[in-house]
C-alpha cells in the first residue's frame, strides 16, 4: 500500500472528534455517524490513524486494504445503483412524455372533428336562416297578393274572409 492512500483515509476515519467539523455527530464511541449523508464507519475503520500506525505488518496493511477495498466496493454498488435508478427514473418520463404527445394527438384529433361538426351546424344555421327569409318575403308577397285581390274582387265573398 503506498503512504499516499493511507494519509487521505485520515479525513474520513479519524477516531477523534474533536477533529470533526460541528456539524460532524457522534452517535457513540464504537460507531461515528455523518448527519447530512447517514453513513456509519465501523470501529475499526474509525480507529485506524495512519500516524499512529506502523505499516510494518502486513495483517494491518492488508486489514486496511480491506477496508478500503470495501468502501469501494459500497461506493461501486451506490453508483451502479444510481444509475439505474437514473435510468428507470429517465424512463418513466419519457413513458409520461409519450403518454401525453398521445393525448395531444387524440385531443387535437377530437378538436378537428368538433370543427367540422360545428361548421356543418353552422351552415346548415345558416341554410335554414336563408330559407327562413325566403319563405317570409313569399308570405308578406301572397298577403299582398290576396289583399290586392280582396280589394279589386266583384266578389263579396273575399271580402268576408279577410274578417276571419
């Protein structure tokens, strides 16, 4: 193990606390807990201070080799599982985007169809409004009419149906 490695694992597995920022706590002695992310490094981790350990024995080396490789190891699975959290989560959103982009097409599809029917309404409104004219302008034409013929008629007759 070369010296570099071990003197940057003393700021994450330093056993005093007086060392740790405030914001650092210490649920107890055999165990040291970081209240922003809730991680816990076990006591051996925890006592190891490169300073005060000598690296002459492989069993310390190879302990502390360990530890690291595990940490490492959780660090890999945290990332691995990230991602795929990352991507199932990228997914669905895109499941949800594709769900709406339906619903647009569907929505725009029925708003055309609403066009249609309502311009159809509109010119059939329009087609009987005419006609509606016509037929009045006809009637106010025979009301003139039979009245011109009442008028001018030998017939006394006529003239009695207009009382009706």
């Amino acid at each position: 193990m070369q010296s570099n490695q071990v003197t940057d694992l003393q700021y994450l597995l330093n056993s005093n606390p007086s060392n740790f920022p405030s914001h650092f706590g210490l649920a107890n002695n055999h165990m040291v807990t970081n209240s922003i992310y809730q991680f816990q490094i076990p006591q051996q981790v925890q006592e190891f201070n490169p300073k005060s350990t000598s690296f002459s024995s492989n069993s310390t080396s190879d302990e502390a080799e360990e530890q690291i490789s595990i940490i490492n190891e959780r660090k890999q699975r945290r990332m691995i599982s990230n991602r795929e959290s990352a991507r199932r989560s990228r997914m669905r959103k895109q499941k949800h985007l594709d769900e709406l982009w339906s619903q647009v097409v569907w929505l725009r599809n029925e708003n055309h169809q609403l066009i249609d029917k309502l311009n159809h309404v509109s010119e059939s409104h329009d087609r009987v409004v005419q006609e509606n004219a016509q037929l009045k302008e006809e009637t106010l034409e025979l009301r003139q009419m039979i009245s011109g013929m009442q008028i001018s008629s030998p017939y006394p007759s006529l003239r009695e149906l207009e009382d009706d």
